[in-house]
C-alpha cells in the first residue's frame, strides 16, 4: 500500500479548527460492486474518508486532485476530507443558493407553482414577478428597456423555456438580467423595497395602475415572498406594512357605469345590428350579454356556459347552473397549449356550482339564440362561426361597435358600460336596490357578501331623494 503523508509539522500556521495538515492518501482499490467498483480512501486527522467511482479513470482523477491540494499545502476537513478550497468553493455556492438574484429566484418560484396554479393564476403571478424585476436592475451601466425586462422576465420564468433559448431580441435582455439582477438580500434595503412597491403600483408610463391590478400583483409577489421565507432566502416579507396611498375604496363601483333598464335594451338591440352583413357577430352576441345584464355571470362563465346547464321553460323563470369558466390566459400559460383554459368556477372548490334564477326576458333570449345558433359539439351554447371558444377579442370588438349606436354621443365619451363586465355591476346593483338580502345577492353573484358590501357601498342605498325622506320621516317633518 503506497500512501503520501503531508504532516502537520511541515507548515508553519496551525490549520483551522476542523481542519487538519495531517492527511494521508491510499492508491485506488478494488470493491465488490457492479455500479461503483473503484475506492478510494484517504485519512483526515486520523478519521478515513472514502469514495467509489464508475471507472479507475474517474478514480485516479480524483486522486490526482485530492494529492494537488497536499502538495499545495492545504488543511483538509476532518469531518468528510475535503481539502479547504473545495470546501470554500461548496460554501460560496451554497451562499449564492441562499441569496439567489431576482431573475434566478424568479424562476425557481414559478417551477414550483407551475403545476397546481390555473392559467390566468400563472399569468398574475409572472406578471407580479416581472413588475417587481423593473426595481432589481440596480445600477449597472446600460440596463435594457423596462418594456424589455418586462417581456424577457415573462418569457423566462415558463418551466417550459427553461431548456429553450430566448427569442433573438430577447437574448441580450436575459443575459443582461442574468448578470446584473440584484439579489434577494437587496430587499432589506428600504429603497429598493420603496422601488419595488412603486413598480407594483403604477405602469410603464408611470400612471397609477387600476386598484385591481395593484391587488393583483401585490398578492403574486406576497405569495413570492412566503416561498422566500420558508427558503431561508429573507427572514420577512419586505413589503409587510406597506400600503398604497391611492388605495383606500377605490375598488368600489363606480354608479356612472351601471345602465338604466332603457340603456339596457337599447345595447342589447344595438349588439344585434353589428356586423349583420358578415355571419352574424352581434345577433350570436346578444343572449351572451344578456346574460351578463340579467344573471351576473362573468365573461368567462358565459363562454363556458352549456345547454345541459339550463333550464328554460316557455314560461316563467329558469335556472342557469354554473359548472365551468373558459378565461383566456394566452397557450403558454396553460397546460393544454390553448388560449383558453378550463377552470372551475371562480373562488369555489373545484366541482362546486352555482345555481342562478334567471328572468322570462333572459330565457326567451336564450331559447331564440339556441333555435338560430344552436349548440358547439361539446353542447357550449356560444361559440364563434366555427364552433370554436368565444374569444374576448371577439365579444370586446362587438361591444365597442355597439355603444355608438345606442348611445348619444356624450354618453359614449363617458364611464357608461365602457366594459361588458359593467353590465354585471348592474345586474348586481338592481338586486340589492331590489331588497334582495346581500347574502343572497352574493350567492347569485358568486361573490363573498364581504365583496358585496364593499364594493356596492356607494350604490346600494336608493336615491338621494328617497333616502332624504327618510331623514325626515325619522324626524317627524313630514
């Protein structure tokens, strides 16, 4: 057995505690096994350390190495016989594992919710990453275009890019990004923290964000932070206690987007008049809005809507049963590569529904769409010319063509249903100025009465006119 010994008397410093200049090292040996039949062992401070290896190669360049660090005069640990420079080098990667950059970490998060999260969920989470990567540029000369690492964060953090190269205009940006993002232990210091919270808070153009997307992107990278946590990346949340100034009831609804019953069948009469020379795109249009207007369904759940799913007799009342929503997240964010994704209803347990009354004109607008339209293969009751999902685009441009045609001018230059959703906000609003008890109203809604009851505050009272003579029934002057 040939062993070299490199004994501690040989240098002058002492080695560190842990450590020991006493080493000795054994040629490569033979062991029964099929796998790993090559050992190597050495001694350490009087404690044998040992390794197995596929191939004598392999083996011998280990030795090689192990035999370099003795001749250089380096200590060696004790506990697992590593020589210090691997040790360093173990101990610097594992400082960079703990404190990775933004666009690492980025990454790394969104691997790990990839799986369990709905397209529109990856899609909010990936925009929260991206807007929070505009303040961990830090100061590096020629930094990209926020546009730029907006787009090059999203791109980067699908698992699925993962082994792909970045789209050409893309590549500098993620090389940039690679190399100069700032790290995670950035986030205790308060102006990065400030930077971070800004970005959150406003667009590109440096207008405030909607409340929504504020909230929106405030819960993605607050979810981001508990994974920090629990990574031993950061000890706290850095944002925990920050509010924003603008944030204060400004999701509630706003009273001049909510239509009158009058400016209700007008649009909907309107929707009918659009595109009528080219395949119909307002006639198959308008039960879907009228769905909207007169059983709050969101978009989504309008486009998942199935003929199964309604009751509607010639007479009376009906019912809608709301299994399935088909929001658009764009094929990269779902896991069936189409623009739409299949979800369950929103906020509720997957499988959970919701059974929604519908009135006489909604179940005649929908008998007569189903009599001229008929159903796709898969029994949805709207769908575009060929049969495929109803795509927001689609509705959206409907809708835009629409409001000139029933509304006068000034009216159209106003918040007046500006959006589709703001029919909902009507439907929502009428229940409530009906006398239907707010937990009622957010059963049929799908809404929490948390969210009723916040959001509606300034629109479920009557009129100033009503509620003043209230005031003075109450005081006797009347």
């Amino acid at each position: 057995m040939s062993t070299i010994n490199l004994g501690a008397g040989q240098l002058n410093s002492p080695a560190p505690e842990g450590f020991s200049f006493d080493v000795r090292l054994w040629k490569v040996g033979k062991i029964n096994s099929k796998t790993r039949p090559y050992q190597l062992r050495w001694k350490v401070g009087g404690k044998v350390s040992s390794a197995t290896f596929a191939t004598v190669t392999l083996a011998d360049g280990r030795r090689s190495q192990l035999r370099q660090a003795m001749n250089k005069g380096e200590p060696f640990r004790i506990s697992d016989g590593l020589p210090a420079s691997e040790v360093r080098a173990a101990e610097a990667a594992a400082q960079v594992r703990r404190d990775p950059t933004w666009f690492d970490f980025s990454r790394e998060y969104m691997a790990t919710r990839w799986r369990g999260d709905a397209a529109k969920t990856r899609e909010g989470l990936a925009d929260s990453l991206a807007s929070a990567a505009l303040a961990m540029l830090g100061e590096a000369s020629n930094p990209p275009s926020l546009e730029d690492v907006r787009l090059a964060t999203r791109w980067t953090v699908v698992p699925a890019h993962a082994s792909e190269e970045p789209p050409e205009g893309l590549k500098p940006v993620c090389a940039w990004l690679a190399d100069h993002s700032l790290r995670l232990s950035a986030l205790r210091d308060p102006r990065v923290v400030r930077e971070v919270h800004y970005r959150l808070s406003f667009k590109l153009d440096d207008s405030p964000a909607a409340s929504d997307t504020y909230k929106r992107r405030r819960r993605g990278f607050n979810t981001a932070m508990e994974y920090a946590i629990q990574e031993g990346y950061l000890e706290e949340n850095p944002l925990a206690g920050l509010r924003r100034p603008t944030a204060s009831g400004d999701d509630q609804v706003d009273p001049r987007v909510l239509v009158n019953e009058v400016q209700g069948r007008q649009l909907l009469t309107a929707v009918s008049y659009v595109g009528s020379v080219h395949r119909n795109r307002g006639r198959r249009l308008v039960a879907f809005f009228g769905c909207i207007l007169y059983a709050a369904m969101r978009p989504a759940e309008g486009v998942g809507l199935k003929r199964a799913d309604c009751d509607l007799p010639e007479k009376g009342w009906g019912t809608l049963t709301l299994r399935e929503t088909r929001p658009v997240s764009g094929k990269k964010w779902t896991d069936s590569g189409e623009r739409h994704d299949r979800r369950g209803l929103k906020s509720r347990e997957r499988g959970k529904e919701r059974v929604v009354p519908i009135p006489p004109i909604l179940v005649a607008m929908l008998r007569d769409h189903l009599n001229e339209f008929g159903t796709a293969k898969d029994g949805r009751v709207f769908h575009n010319e060929r049969g495929g999902v109803l795509g927001s685009s689609s509705y959206w441009r409907v809708w835009q063509e629409a409001r000139p045609l029933a509304l006068p001018p000034n009216k159209v230059a106003s918040p007046l249903a500006q959006k589709p959703y703001h029919l909902r906000s009507t439907c929502i609003t009428n229940w409530l100025r009906a006398g239907l008890p707010v937990a009622e109203v957010a059963r049929r809604a799908g809404n929490s009465p948390e969210v009723i009851h916040r959001r509606y505050a300034g629109v479920i009272d009557e009129t100033e006119t009503e509620n003043n003579k209230k005031i003075e029934q109450a005081m006797g002057w009347l």
